[in-house]
C-alpha cells in the first residue's frame, strides 16, 4: 500500500504520542545513567559520619597544625586549625593538598628493587629486609644517613641506628636551623633561637621571607594579620629588606630593594647607627663588634647593597622608636644563608635590648635526646650534608658503601643538583625510606614505601622560627595502606635483628620518653593538644664579631647578574614536587607548558635588550636553564628571579618534565670564619637564546 504525504504525517503522530506514553524509552534512560555513573574509574562519594581530627602536618615545613574533616575513616578535606599555636587559623598550599596527595600516583604501593637491567621489580618485605640487613652488615660502618624531617624525634633513633653501624654520618637535608645553631654557638648561647613575633610592635626581616619559605610561615601570617586589620590602619609596621618583592615584601608595609647576598653587609649599616646613637653592650667583644660597624656606613652599605643611605638611616632610626623591635635575618629561600648573616642580625637584636625579652629573640630550651647513642640537637646542626659530598666530590673523603636516606631528597633540592646526584652515584648501595617515587628514590637500590603524616604517628618538636618551645603529635587520621611500613619502626626492629641497642622496641614507646623528656602529658597530646612550655635559657651573648668579619670578607659571586631564586609553599618541596590541584595556582608569567619564565626589571631587561616573552639562556659554571622572560619592577636592578620547585624529573605527570630546576645554577661556596658550604648568593650570566 502506497504511503502518501497524510498517511505519514499520521504515521509520525502517532509514534510521537506512543513515545511520550509508553515507559519504554524512560525507563532505558534511566537504566543508561546509572550504567554509565558505576564505570570502576568513576570517583564516588562515600557515606558515612563526619568527623574532625585536629593533627600537624609533615609535609609542610611551617608545620602547621590542621584540622582533618573525615567521612568515616577517609580523609576529604584539610581545614586550618584555630588553636593550633604553629597556624592559628591559617593553612598553608601545600598542607590544604594532604587528603588529595594520600592518592598521588607518584606513591610507592610496595617495596622496590632494582634489577639487573635497571628496572625496578616489586619485592616482598622479607626480601627487603633481608636484602638490607645483608648490605648493612657488609657495610661494615661504612654508612651514612640522610633526614627530610627537621622535626621529629625519628633523628633520633636514626642517628643511634647510624652510629650502633660504627659510623658518625648522619646529616639532615640543609634548611636555616643550621646556620642559626652554629651563629648560637659562635655567639657563646645554647638551645634554640625562637622569635616573638606576636609580642613585636616592629618587625624587620632582612632576606628572611617569613610570610612564605622561612621558619613558622603559616603562624607568622596569622601575626602579620592581627597587626593590620581590615580597612584600618597597621598596629605593628613590618619591613621587607631583599631583592624580590614576593609575597613578604608585597604584604609588608615598606620594601627595601638590596642586592642578593648582602643581607649581613646590610645589618652591619643598621648595627652601625645604633652604635652611634649611643647603643652598648656589656659584650666581650663589644668593642671589636663595634670597631667593625664602625666601617660599615650607610653610604658604604648603600655602595654594597644597592639601598639608598637616606632608607638605612630612616629604618634605624624608626628601629630605635620601637619599644618591642625584632629583627630576623635569612636567606628569601630557606637554605644557604650564612651563618655570619644570622649572627649580624642577632647582633642587631642584641643592641636593641631584645634578648629573652617580650617581642624580642628567646633563647629556647632543647630536649636532652632519649634514644641511646642518638646525637643531640646541636650536634645534628653541626653536620653539614654538602660540605661532606663537597669532599667526597673533591676525593678528599670516600664515599661510604650504604647510604640510607629518610624523606630526603638531595638528588632534586641540594644546590649543584647534578652535580650531587653524580656524587650519590658513587655509593655502592643505597636505600631510600619515601612515600614518594621521587629523584633520589630513581637513584636507589632498594626503595621502602612509608606512609604519609596522616597515616603514622610522629611528632613535631619546637620547629625553627617558633617563639616558643613546642611539642605535639601528628596522629595517624587514615587507614595505613597495606604494603607500607612505619620507618621508625621498621629501624628500630632491624636494629634489634643486626644486634644493634638503642633502648626502645616500639616507636610509640620512644615518643612517650620524648614527650616526658619535653615536660609534656602523653594522653593531651593523644587527644590533639600541644605542649607549649613558657622557659627560656640564660645566657649573656657574644656579638661574634670575629665570626661576622670573616663571613663578610667572602668572595662576592662571578656573573654579570645576580640570582634570587623564589620559594612558593604552593610549589611543595623537594620531597613533595607540586601538589596536583596546585597546578592551577602556577601563574600564567610563572610557567606556559613546559617553559619557565624568569623575572627582571625594565632596566635589566633593556640592558639585555630584551622584551617579555623572549627565550634567554641563564647560566654560570655550575649549570645552564633556558627560559623565558617576564619584566616585572618588583625586581632589584641587575637580578634574574626563578621560581623554584620546577624541573622535576621524577614524581607524576603534574609535576614531572615542567620547566627548569634552578638548584643547577646554585654553586656552593664554603664561608670564611664557620666553614659553613653557603650558596645564597650566585651569580649569572644572561644571554638570548
């Protein structure tokens, strides 16, 4: 039968209407919906009672305390933590990202061994233990031993463990405590240097960037804002002195522009006004101290440093104004500062009367070790990691058979990065504690997955920059995933297999002596509290003057230009790379793809006759990056900033292969008077590319 123009239209009609009556075709898409919301790579909510676990992170170097929102027993989200004296509301980039990086794909799921061919082959931890125990015991004392954690009592028992082998190597990765500890030393004091910067009604930072990279950044913000509140006029001025206007200086109320590398030629020029307008000290080198500041005027300070003398002179004086001064210096990184630029600054602090006083510097008690044969604080902070690679390189030390290495990762975040990754090559066996597949894990033996903060028990005590000495725990708020071991008690019982005593079978057990040790209750700290101890340490300082007039007459760097590279908590750490969801706040002038952008101002820029977005090659003798160009005034003149925590060649796809590591152009200079390996100060040259 013939189908004309009517016979289908009623044909269509009626379909159209069996269509919206029949169930059929709604019923199917329902069912497709569902089908498609249950494919395996679909993420889920999981249901289950909200709850709220107050702990302090290990990954951040702020330590900052958090509070951890869980859904049953699964971490979903990181939220600052009010009481916490380390964040006081505040939460740092990389602390936030702590719930989404317990999936990281760059995690370690089991035990790793490499193979024959190079690659690494899945093993048991039976055959790790086995395969180490046989490396150690051949070892024979030839050890050495490397920490990521400046906080924790695992150093403890990781030195014990070090030095029980016959062996005395155990270093920590480099940070600021180290420098700060020798100034203390030098300057005739012990303990720890703490800075009250809540009770300050000035604060000087010269180089430290204490709203970032340096010290207790996260606590620092949380005084930084109580001293200017919204829509009204600062409480407490806080001045930035360096060569990048990064956030501490963007934040601060005044910034003063110097040359990278002279922070302590610039404390000197401070130090010698005050002296001049009637500051003393009943000091025993009081008189060499001033004898050297003496030459150090502000129009010699303005020739090094590149400030003006008229803005030396005008902070001086607004310095001897205030009643409660602090001033902190640093390096605008966190790591190679000098330690005669710690102590010019504690010197400053000395003759405004700031020792163990209200909004002053404090001297901070240290815990007596509770590990047998562990060092102490202050003997850890006497160790130095790439002054002893330093002589290795130089053949003037052998490399040791077996290097252990605890959340470290030197092959990625020590200065010379290459060139150090080199040195480690050297050593016969090497066996990394992770959590994450990064560099030096890629150069291991044998790679041993721990887990992260959130899922062991650890303890912070007193981090560098804390006005007050601290002690609290970071509680295990995640289930620990099942092919992962505790480091401190894996050591611990392969001490106890080698025939090696340290005092203590369980991990739990050592953190309970530590807490009495520190004068704090175990069951507070168990429910979330922190010991905060009020006490301080006596002592009458020395200036350091022979210390600081040697630092100051170190070679100044070789390059047309000089380097100031930028340290971001969004970008992580060496032990971290970037966090994945951190990738969005990277800037657009920051990173594109996989280039890296450096920064200059107008004048360097026309001096190198370049414009935004050209290609340039930045390189010394240690190294080479190419990058490209982004002008910016918030630059010192004749300086090249970098960001750094780029230039991964290990980790993830979110953090793997993007930009350039500007650790390669760090070169590593030993500091007159202390010895110290520094590397704060470099110098570059600059060409197109």
């Amino acid at each position: 039968m013939a189908v004309d123009r009517r016979g289908f239209l009623k044909f269509v009609t009626g379909v159209s209407a069996g269509i919206m009556v029949t169930p059929v075709p709604w019923v199917l898409l329902d069912d497709l919906s569902i089908w498609t919301q249950n494919w395996p790579w679909i993420p889920s909510n999981v249901d289950g009672p909200n709850t709220f676990v107050s702990t302090v992170s290990k990954l951040c170097p702020s330590c900052v305390g958090m509070k951890v929102r869980l859904v049953g027993d699964r971490p979903v989200r990181i939220l600052p933590d009010d009481n916490h004296p380390l964040s006081k509301g505040g939460i740092s980039a990389l602390a936030v990202a702590e719930a989404q990086m317990l999936h990281s794909p760059a995690r370690v799921r089991r035990p790793l061994k490499r193979s024959g061919d190079g690659a690494y082959v899945a093993i048991s931890w039976e055959e790790a233990d086995a395969l180490l125990a046989e490396k150690l015991g051949s070892a024979k004392g030839s050890l050495a031993c490397v920490s990521g954690d400046e906080t924790g009592t695992i150093n403890e028992v990781l030195s014990a463990f070090t030095a029980r082998a016959g062996s005395q190597n155990f270093y920590l990765m480099p940070s600021e405590i180290q420098p700060a500890a020798k100034a203390l030393a030098a300057m005739g004091g012990e303990g720890q240097f703490g800075y009250d910067i809540e009770n300050s009604d000035y604060v000087l930072a010269i180089g430290a960037n204490i709203l970032e990279s340096w010290g207790t950044a996260i606590r620092n913000r949380a005084a930084f804002k109580d001293a200017h509140p919204h829509g009204q006029e600062p409480t407490v001025p806080y001045v930035y002195v360096g060569a990048v206007q990064g956030n501490t200086a963007a934040g601060a109320d005044k910034w003063i522009a110097i040359k990278p590398g002279t922070e302590g030629a610039f404390a000197l020029g401070l130090a010698h006004l005050l002296i001049k307008s009637g500051a003393s000290s009943y000091a025993s080198d009081f008189s060499a101290f001033a004898s050297l500041a003496a030459g150090y005027t502000p129009e010699k300070v303005a020739e090094l440093t590149g400030a003006s003398a008229d803005g030396i002179k005008a902070l001086a004086a607004e310095l001897q104004k205030a009643r409660r001064p602090l001033v902190i210096t640093g390096s605008e990184f966190g790591q190679g500062t000098p330690v005669g630029t710690v102590a010019a600054g504690m010197a400053v602090n000395l003759l405004l009367g700031g020792l163990n006083r209200p909004g002053g510097v404090k001297l901070l008690p240290v815990a007596a070790p509770v590990v047998d044969s562990a060092l102490s604080r202050a003997q850890m902070m006497e160790k130095d990691f790439v002054a002893y690679l330093s002589r290795i390189n130089a053949g003037k030390e052998k490399a040791p058979e077996a290097m252990l290495f605890y959340e470290a990762n030197p092959a990625y975040g020590l200065p010379q990065a290459d060139k150090m990754a080199e040195v480690l090559a050297q050593v016969p066996f090497k066996a990394t504690f992770t959590t994450f597949l990064d560099e030096t894990a890629m150069l291991c033996d044998l790679v041993l997955p721990v887990p992260m903060g959130l899922e062991r028990l650890d303890d912070v005590a007193t981090p560098y920059g804390s006005g007050s000495a601290l002690y609290c725990l970071a509680r295990p708020v995640a289930p620990m995933p099942a092919n992962v071991r505790p480091a401190a008690d894996y050591i611990l019982g392969l001490a106890g297999k080698l025939g090696y005593s340290l005092g203590f079978g369980k991990w739990e057990d050592v953190l309970k002596a530590k807490a009495q040790a520190m004068g704090a209750n175990w069951k507070s700290l168990m429910a979330g509290d922190v010991f905060v101890s009020t006490e301080t340490v006596g002592a009458s300082l020395s200036f350091g003057a022979d210390l600081i007039a040697k630092s100051l007459t170190a070679k100044t760097a070789e390059g047309d230009f000089a380097l100031a590279p930028v340290h971001k908590l969004n970008m992580g750490t060496a032990k971290t790379a970037i966090p994945p969801y951190n990738n969005k706040t990277i800037r657009r002038w920051e990173l594109q793809g996989s280039e890296i952008y450096v920064a200059m101002n107008g004048a360097t820029a026309r001096k190198l006759n370049v414009s935004k977005h050209d290609k340039v090659v930045v390189s010394n003798k240690s190294g080479s990056i190419v990058a490209r160009v982004n002008v910016f005034e918030g630059i010192m003149s004749d300086t090249v900033a970098v960001l750094m925590g780029l230039g991964h060649t290990a980790f993830d796809q979110f953090s793997k292969g993007k930009g350039e590591n500007v650790m390669q152009l760090l070169t590593v200079g030993f500091e007159p008077g202390s010895g110290q390996s520094v590397w704060a100060m470099a110098g570059v040259n600059i060409s197109k590319a």
